[in-house]
C-alpha cells in the first residue's frame, strides 16, 4: 500500500532537483523505495529524464522506472509514460498503450491526461486516431471542471455559440475561467452583468470585473468602460472617466482604431479634462499595470 512521503522527504528531494543534483535525489530515492511513497518511481525516472546530456541507456532507465510506476498504480508515472509512448520521444512508441495510460489518468481525474487526451482527439493523430469532435468536448469540460480556465473559457465560447445557445451555463464557465485570471472571461462575465445574460443584472459587478479585466489589459474592457462614463446610461456619465480609460487603451494599441463615438470625444476635449484624463491614465499604466514610466501618455 502506498502513501504519502514525509514532507521534510519531499523538500529534500525537490531542493536536489532545484540544484540539479541529480545522482543525490535518484540516491535518495533509491534508499527510500520500499517505504512505497507514491510517486517515487516517478521521480527516479525524472533523474534519468532530465540527466546532463541524456543517452539512450538514460531513456532506458527512464522508461523502466515509469513502467515502475505504473505497475505501483502511480497516476503521474501513467501520465508521463502515456504522453512519452505516443510521442516516441524516447525511442519507443507504442501510441494504443500510451492513449490507454492516459485513458487511466483521465479517470483519474489529472489534469494534464485530461488536456493531453483533448488535444489529440481535437486534431487527431496520422495513422493513429480520427479526429473526434465528442471526446473533444467531453475532455474539454471535464478541464474545466478540474480548474483549467483555458478550456472553461473555451467551453463558455461553444455553450454562448451554440445552435441553441446556453447563456446560463456559458456563465457558469466564463466565471470559472475569470476565477482562473483570464482576462477574457472577466470581461464576458462583465458583460453578462452588464445585460443580465445568463445571470440577474448587476452593474456594480459588471464594474468590478470589467475593471478587474482592464486591469490586466483587456482592450474591449477598456473601449466598454470608456463608452459606459461616456454615454451615462447604466453608470454616472463623467467624460473625464470616459477620457482616461480612453487614453489607457491609446497607449496599450496605439495602432488600433477606436469607435467613431470615443472619436469624437476625443475631438471634442477640453484643456482641462485633457490633463486631469492623462494624468489619471499615466498612474493607471504607471501602477495597476505594473509598466514602468518610460514614457508618458501622449
């Protein structure tokens, strides 16, 4: 039966990693194998994987030791091994055994077996696998289901696009997505409150992620809070907001067109709400996007 490894254990291994001292952690490792700490043999691979200049007799070691890991019921080694038997990275390729481990992982719920097995069943692999639009879709939501907000984000995407859009549950993983840090998704679910699409109407919240998007440098945060203080209908309208998440989005795309309306704001600016816009523009770029002052907002 396996279990977890001492955590004073599992420093003193990931520091020999960290310092490349390879033959130390794999003599360590070695020393403490019949303990049955799970992940072991997985990490003894990884010090013949990750060795100086890796030989054949290296990728040898590697793959028994993965095998190892697989008979000892190790979901990592499973994942390891899968991913390098359909590559064949290292001399073998045994591309049914390989899909089969990370079959097992999946179920397992990692991560990484997850968006592994959603990858090749979105392309399909020459000679080996169709493309598979089903699986694709099941392995994407079951990413984001596990955290992933790449494959949430894009799930939101299909549920929103559908032939018979799902705007409730387009929500649900936009959110997920957001919660991950994706600025994308911030900006949708701000929009979502913005329209009461998929949720109840929320100004206040469409505000705080839309800014939380712009924050992080969303352009289409940016021109929608610009519009927002410029029009005064679902916020109080201050053209002198309006103006600095302009001049922001100015200089973050300063290739970039910009809408016929924020246009003419900008042909229609007054001296004063000039300087106190790029002023509060500069500090923005300045600070909340931790930009250097380099140069200035012109």
């Amino acid at each position: 039966m396996q279990h977890t490894a001492p955590i004073e254990f599992t420093d003193e291994i990931k520091s020999l990693f960290v310092d490349k001292k390879l033959l130390q952690a794999r003599e360590r490792l070695l020393q403490t194998l019949s303990n049955n700490w799970d992940g072991h043999c997985n990490l003894i691979a990884f010090t013949f994987l990750y060795a100086e200049g890796r030989n054949e007799e290296d990728c040898v070691q590697a793959l028994h030791w993965l095998e190892q890991g697989v008979a000892r019921n190790e979901v990592d080694a499973k994942v390891i091994l899968g991913r390098l038997l359909l590559s064949g990275e290292l001399g073998h390729q045994d591309f049914p055994r390989g899909l089969q481990l990370l079959e097992q992982a999946a179920q397992a719920n990692v991560l990484m077996a997850v968006l592994t097995l959603a990858q090749i069943h979105q392309g399909g692999v020459e000679g080996q696998l169709e493309a598979n639009p089903i699986l694709t879709q099941r392995y994407v939501k079951q990413a984001a289901d596990l955290g992933d907000p790449n494959s949430a984000y894009r799930l939101a995407l299909d549920l929103e696009r559908g032939e018979t859009p799902d705007l409730l549950q387009a929500f649900k993983y936009f959110d997920k997505a957001a919660q991950g840090g994706l600025a994308q998704a911030m900006h949708n679910v701000g929009v979502y409150y913005l329209h009461g699409k998929g949720v109840v109407k929320n100004i206040h919240l469409a505000l705080a992620y839309l800014t939380e998007a712009a924050k992080l440098g969303s352009p289409l945060s940016l021109l929608t809070l610009s519009l927002l203080h410029l029009d005064g209908v679902e916020v109080e309208k201050n053209r002198g907001v309006a103006l600095s998440w302009l001049y922001i989005y100015q200089v973050l795309f300063p290739q970039t067109d910009i809408p016929e309306q924020l246009q003419l704001l900008l042909d229609d600016v007054s001296t004063e709400e000039e300087n106190f816009a790029r002023v509060a523009a500069q500090n923005f770029v300045n600070h909340q996007l931790n930009k250097s002052p380099t140069g200035t907002v012109h």
